[in-house]
C-alpha cells in the first residue's frame, strides 16, 4: 500500500485457505503468501497482489467459506452517504472475479467514508445457510422499526428475504459463531465497550441503554440508562468501563496450549492490547479476563490451524504478529 493511499492506519484483514494466507486491506487490494513464510523467521514477506474486479471504498471485513472469499465493503451512493455491501469470489491466486450478492438501499452520512460495522459470519437460521452481517450505528438518534441500521442481518446464500436478527447495536467491530453461540464486540460510547451473546429477535439497548456516556463534558445526570434487562433490554456478557476501542474475536482451539482450554481472544484498539477470556458453558457468565500488552492497535485476528499459530493484523505499520505456544 502506497502512503498516499494511508490514511491514519494500515488497516487488513486476515484469513487463513489451505496452505497460504489471504490479506485484504482497506482500500480493497488483496495478496496472498504461502503459510510456511510465517515460521521461516522472515522480518520481512513480501505477497503476491491477486488481480480482481472488486470495486470498493473500504473494505469491513472479510471470511472464507466452501473456497470461496466473503468481502463487505462500503460504497459511495450519492453525496457523502455510504451503504454496505457483500461480494464474494472463488478463491484463485491469479484472479478473483467478485459477485455481489447484498448491497444496501439504506446509506449512513459520515463525514468520513466509513459505515460502521460489516463484520460476517456463516450461519445457519432455521435450515438457511446465510451470512450474518453487523450494521453499525455512530449516533444517539432513534432511527426507524424498517432501518437496517444498529442490528445484525441475516443474509440467506439462496437470496431469499433478509431477516432482522437482532437490534439495538452501536459499532459491531468483531462478530464470531461458535456452536451455535453468537458473540460480538461492540464498541459504546466513552466506554462501555461490550462482549454480547447474540440471540435471535432480542434488543441490546442503543441508543437508549449504555454503560459508557457521550464524549464531551459530563452532566449531571447520564444520558443513557445503566440497567438494560431493567429496561427490556439483554444486557451484555461482558462491558468494559473504560473504552478500549473492542475489535475482533475469536475461539482458540484446546490444540493451541494445555493451559488455554475453552478460551477466546478479544483484540483492542485504543487498548492496544488482546484480553483473554472464558466463558460459563451458558456463555452467561465470565469466568476470568487478562490483558495482554501488545503494544499496537489490533484490527484483526485469526487462528491458523495448520501452523497452530494466532495471527494478529497490526494496523500502524501494516505488521503481523504471531503467537505461538512455545
């Protein structure tokens, strides 16, 4: 990536097919570089950039399934309004020819080129395989019953009716389907960052219900209220009281260490930091957190079961890391 197309950050996502790796990077180019260049010492690996017809402003997110690549991005529609949108392409070194399959009629305005959210998951409601998306909300305005924005979609594969999975969601940085389980990360306001178990049809209380306040001078009396099942709405698993500007998540298989059995990742921002966590077998309850210091914002992480390795995208100088068990 050029530094005149940088903006703030080297921000890219992350995938693991096979035997190599996939990096997207926000601008929308995509490389890829054999697996094993991860475990060969190399401070530097130079990719091999795949040709493609993907026409985006940003990329969100991107995932693998059944060999083909998942992208979201956002797209210019009109003026300074930006919608959301899924391709997908065959996986091929040499050239990846995008569909779309979902773009959005409903736009946010920005007086930046990013919608918020985009984040995906394979799903499967109700007999459909499908694709479930976040759309993220920025503000404190009560937006319409038919808006797709704040709620995570159900995209079916087969192009039927989109369903509204769940609502009431500020900025979904980081989505995971695990057994059944849905979880996300949700960036709040000035704090009250959350770790959400995502159930069908419930409301998770943005606008009306946050743990964090609005930037800006404090009031005398907050502005959202502290208690979400007090007000009909599911409260979160986990909330951070001091924002560390949540992204990803992931499950780490019991393979990776002895002494990481039933845990998940959570990668930071702001935080600069991946936190370790487990849940109660209900993924009602945490068991236990730890910070672990990175020392750069964490945009995305990943798993590499071949290598056994976590993968993490560091997005001020376009670095990965790499976590081993040794």
């Amino acid at each position: 990536m050029s530094d005149s197309d940088k903006t703030h950050f080297f921000s890219f996502y992350i995938e693991s097919y096979k035997n190599y790796i996939i990096l997207s990077d926000y601008i929308g180019n995509i490389y890829t570089f054999p697996d094993s260049e991860l475990k060969n010492n190399k401070k530097q690996i130079t990719p091999l950039r795949i040709k493609s017809n993907l026409n985006s402003k940003k990329i969100l997110d991107t995932f693998v399934y059944k060999d083909e690549l998942f992208v979201s991005f956002s797209n210019k529609i009109k003026d300074s309004c930006y919608n959301w949108n899924i391709s997908k392409a065959k996986i091929n070194k040499e050239k990846l020819d995008f569909k779309l399959i979902f773009s959005s009629d409903e736009c946010t305005f920005q007086n930046f080129y990013q919608p918020h959210g985009g984040r995906m998951q394979k799903y499967n409601h109700y007999g459909a395989d499908g694709i479930l998306l976040t759309i993220g909300q920025n503000s404190n305005v009560e937006l319409s019953e038919n808006s797709i924005i704040g709620k995570i979609l159900f995209i079916p594969l087969d192009s039927s009716k989109i369903v509204e999975f769940s609502r009431g969601h500020r900025n979904t940085q980081g989505l995971l389907s695990y057994n059944g389980v849905i979880l996300s990360t949700e960036h709040g306001p000035r704090g009250g960052d959350e770790i959400n178990n995502i159930e069908f049809q419930k409301d998770y209380g943005w606008p009306k219900a946050s743990y964090g306040e609005p930037y800006g001078p404090k009031k005398n009396k907050p502005k959202f209220f502290k208690e979400h099942k007090k007000h009909g709405f599911k409260e979160p698993l986990f909330a951070f009281s001091k924002a560390v500007g949540i992204s990803e998540l992931t499950n780490i298989p019991n393979t990776f260490s002895n002494f990481w059995i039933d845990n998940f990742l959570i990668s930071s921002l702001w935080g600069q930091s991946i936190y370790r966590m487990k849940f109660d077998n209900n993924f009602n309850k945490t068991i236990f957190l730890e910070k672990i210091y990175i020392g750069q914002r964490i945009r995305d992480l990943k798993y590499n079961n071949r290598l056994n390795v976590i993968l993490l995208a560091l997005e001020e100088k376009g670095e990965i890391a790499i976590i081993t068990n040794k």
